[in-house]
C-alpha cells in the first residue's frame, strides 16, 4: 500500500517528501545533540560548585586546625614562661 502511494506521486513529489522526512530526522538531531550539550554543561556547572564549596570547606578546616594549633602553641609557651619565672625566682 505505501509502495503504491510512492509509485503514483512524480518524481518532484517523492523528493519533496523526502526532502520533508529528512528535515524532520536533521531537526530531531539537532535538537537530541542541543539538549546533550545543555545537560552536559549543567553537570559541568554543577561539578564546579561542587568543587569550589569542597575547597572552601576544606580551606575554612585548615584555618580551623591552625587557630587551635596557634591556640595550643599560645598555651604552652605561656607555661613555659611562667616556668622559667618560678624557675628564676627560686634562685636557680
């Protein structure tokens, strides 16, 4: 049935048919590829947010560590000094 409606349509018709199929399959490609490139570049953005939240947290840990490192450090050397006065006042 479909061969017969394709062998009384002219030349012209049959290429103008196909012509019309074959944009319609183009613009189906063009936007399938459209929309893999959006959501690509979605994730990509998402990763990079990712990324720099991941190294902000990681940068506000380091200050962390090194304030209480700072602090420990503060500490011992306000024992020590206070050591070394008991240790001078005792005449030694």
């Amino acid at each position: 049935m479909w061969m017969e409606a394709i062998m009384t349509m002219s030349l012209s018709e049959q290429l103008s048919d196909l012509s019309f199929h074959a944009k319609t399959v183009e613009d189906g490609f063009a936007a399938a590829q459209k929309e893999g490139h959006d959501k690509v570049a979605a994730r990509a953005k998402e990763a990079h947010a990712a990324a720099l939240a991941a190294v902000e947290n990681a940068k506000r840990s380091i200050k962390s560590v090194g304030d209480a490192g700072a602090k420990e450090v503060g500490c011992r050397e306000g024992k020590n000094r206070r050591r070394r006065r008991q240790y001078e006042s005792a005449g030694r």
